[in-house]
C-alpha cells in the first residue's frame, strides 16, 4: 500500500473514549483529518474529531459512512465487535486486523497464543461447562477467576482459595467462560509498547513499571527502577515475538508480571495504545499515539527514543470529591506550578469514582527528580 500522505487523507476511528481523542489529536497534529465512529452523543473523542458518527458499531449505515468518508481505519478499545472490523475490512484499510483483536477480545484465545508464540503466561485452566470446572487442577488455587471476555480495569475477576469458592464465583459470574489464573506472587507489574508497520518494521519503547490501585492502573514510572538487564530483553523480545506472530499493524502493549522468584510471564495484551504508555507523549520524541497514525497511514516508524525520565499519575473521578463533597476540579494551578509538569484532561464533563479522567506526566532530567516532583504532585492532589 502507498502511503496516505499527511494533509491528504482522512483517518477514522471505531470508539469515541479516551485513547480515540489522543489519537485524533496526533492524526491532527499531522494534518490528517479524522472521523469517529461512537454511539454516545458525547465523547471524548467525537468532540475533537472534525465528523462524528452517532450510529452503534454494527449498524450498516453508520459503517457504510466511515468506509466512504476515510482512507484508513483503526480501533480504540478491543471490545468493538470484530465484525464490525471485518465488514470495514471489505471496503478499507483497517489496522489492526479483525482477526488480531478478536484474539486480545478472549483471554483464553490470548492465552494460546502467547503459548503459541513461545512466551510463557499463568498457570491456569478454561472453564467453560461443569467437566472443565471439576477437572481444575487444584494446585491452581488459589487463584483468579477471570471471565474470558469483557473485563477492564479488573472488572470481571473473583479470588478464589478453595474448590467450593470457585464454584461459586463462577456460578455468579453467570457460568460465562472464564479463565482460572493460578494467583501468581508478584514482584512487580511491567509492560511494553510496541508499533508494528504493514511491511513488518518493528519498533517498541522501553519497559514501563505499573502500578495497580483497586485493580486499575494508578502509576507508570519509565525507566522501570530496578529491573535488571536481563528482564528488561526478555519483555522487550516477548512483546515483540508476540506482535510478530499476529502479524499485527499498528501499536500493541503487553503486560508482564515480574515475579518475586525473578521469572516474568505475560499477563494480556491490549491491540491499541495502552494507558502505561501515556508517558510517551511528553517523555518520548514519539507518543504512542503518533505512531498508531504513522503505523495506519503506512509511514515510517522511527525508533521512539526516550529524552526524559517520566512518571505518569493517572487521574480518577475520585479526585473531585473531597471531606467537603464535590465534585470540584483539583487544584490544577497549583499542580501546574511543579516543573516538568504536564496535564492531559480527556474532556469528560462529569466526574465519577474510578472514571479516567486525565492523566499528569512528570518529566525530568533523571528518574530520582521525576520521582520527587510526581510525590509533591500526589500530595497536592490529596
Ligand atoms: P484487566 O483486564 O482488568 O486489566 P488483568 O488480568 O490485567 O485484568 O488483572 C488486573 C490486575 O490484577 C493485574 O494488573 C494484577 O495486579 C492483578 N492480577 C491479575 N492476574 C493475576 C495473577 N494471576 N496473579 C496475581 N495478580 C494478578
Ligand atoms: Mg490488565
């Protein structure tokens, strides 16, 4: 495929949240213009896009309008039905393909793959019908029953230590497939980036050290502290292997549990940019999103080198709620006043507990004054 040219095509977009308004405004930034394609009448990302489709994700019409309208086509969550993909597929370039979303959509199916692939995952076991559910191989407990498809922000997952519990979480999780995850001692959580081009050129940005809060991602610190050399190439070439044998097109991040014995594991992947690599818009020559728009539009992609060291705090509803009630707007003046400070809002009107609603990056000379300037940054947040 020739290029589409900056200034010259237009991109669309399938999801109006908030990574679909991040990659708007790279594609903008470019000279691209964009259509999104969300059922809500407000969004994130529709309200920066120059079109926005209000039609659901299958609906012919609304997808007939966004294969007319742009010269290529890409996805901003993993839960647009693959359909809807293939059918565009049909008509336009889309990337990624249906087929490599369908695979992150199961974790069960991600999981064979990553096995596929040669990178070693979780312990764990399908169940999908009560023989798969007596056969569990207790040395899985205790674990983390995890329904296959649709969880986020670990919505989704029950603990469970004994035989019994299991049965029961997975008769209230609605005997949905589920995936049983032997619970693994975690070091720590890391995960990578990478962007891959049609003709297979592969680039990736360093290994990014997360941090969990209730299940959902509260802070990425890169450089990772205290990885040693040879965990930082193993999750690098995992990430890599594993976008490889998708033949996947655009950007991809996986997750890696770093365990307390020193091994590492795959955790899932994500076919999109991924809140672990938000840092990249203010820490990296690339953001992820620039090369998600390069990636689609079948530009180069260059090697997105680091130039500083970055914390990103992300920003939840609950910080608009105080003792005092709210919800008001933290005190982003006095956040802002911190050097190498960088706010990113994603323009959702209302605040709500465990709604994302921006993210901060830190930026700095060295990882220790990233660290310094992100803990007075947390402490004025409250
Ligand atoms: P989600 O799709 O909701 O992000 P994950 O599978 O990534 O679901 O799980 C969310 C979090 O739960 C992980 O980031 C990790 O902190 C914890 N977790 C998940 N699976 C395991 C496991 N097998 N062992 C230990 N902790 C786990
Ligand atoms: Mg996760």
């Amino acid at each position: 495929m020739a290029a589409l040219l900056p200034g010259a095509a237009t991109l669309g977009v399938l999801g109006g949240g908030q990574l679909g308004r991040m990659f708007v405004h790279a594609a903008q930034a470019l000279g691209y213009r964009c259509i999104v394609l969300d059922p809500d009448a407000i969004s994130p990302a529709g309200a920066v896009a120059e079109v926005h489709i209000k039609t659901d994700y299958l609906d012919s019409f609304g997808l007939a309008q966004l294969a007319r309208d742009c010269d290529a086509i890409t996805t901003e969550f993993e839960n647009v039905p693959a359909l809807a993909l293939q059918t565009l597929a049909g008509m336009r370039v889309v990337a990624p393909a249906a087929a490599a979303v369908a695979v992150c959509q199961d974790r069960a199916v991600e999981k064979a793959h990553f096995e596929a692939a040669g990178v070693p995952c979780a312990p764990h076991a399908v169940i999908t019908n009560d023989i798969e559910l007596a056969a569990v191989d207790p040395a899985l407990l205790p674990g983390i029953l995890k329904t296959s498809r649709m969880g986020y922000d670990g919505k989704g997952q029950v603990r469970v230590s004994t035989p019994a519990e299991l049965a029961a979480a997975w008769a209230d999780l609605k005997r949905v497939p589920c995936v049983l995850e032997q619970l693994l001692p975690l070091q720590r959580e890391l995960s990578v980036l990478v962007a891959r081009g049609a003709d297979g050129q592969i680039v990736h940005w360093p290994v990014q050290q997360n941090l969990h809060r209730g299940g959902i991602l509260a802070v990425t610190e890169v450089p990772a502290p205290d990885v040693p050399a040879e965990v930082d190439e193993l999750a690098v070439n995992a990430a890599r292997q594993v976008a490889a044998a998708l033949d996947y097109v655009g950007v991809l991040c996986v997750e890696f549990f770093w365990l307390t014995d020193g091994r590492l594991v795959v955790n899932e992947m994500a076919p999109r940019p991924h809140n672990s690599g938000h840092w990249t818009m203010d820490g990296c020559e690339h953001s992820q999103f620039e090369l998600q728009v390069r990636a689609l539009a079948g530009l180069p992609l260059p090697e997105p080198r680091q130039h500083s060291a970055a914390v990103m705090l992300n920003l939840l509803g609950d910080l608009w709620f105080t003792e005092q009630g709210g919800p008001t707007p933290p005190a982003w003046d006095r956040v802002l006043g911190l050097p190498g400070t960088h706010l990113h809002l994603y323009g959702k009107t209302e605040a709500r507990h465990g709604r994302k609603m921006g993210h901060l990056n830190v930026t700095a000379a060295t990882p220790e004054a990233a660290h310094a300037v992100a803990l007075r940054a947390a402490a004025l947040l409250g």
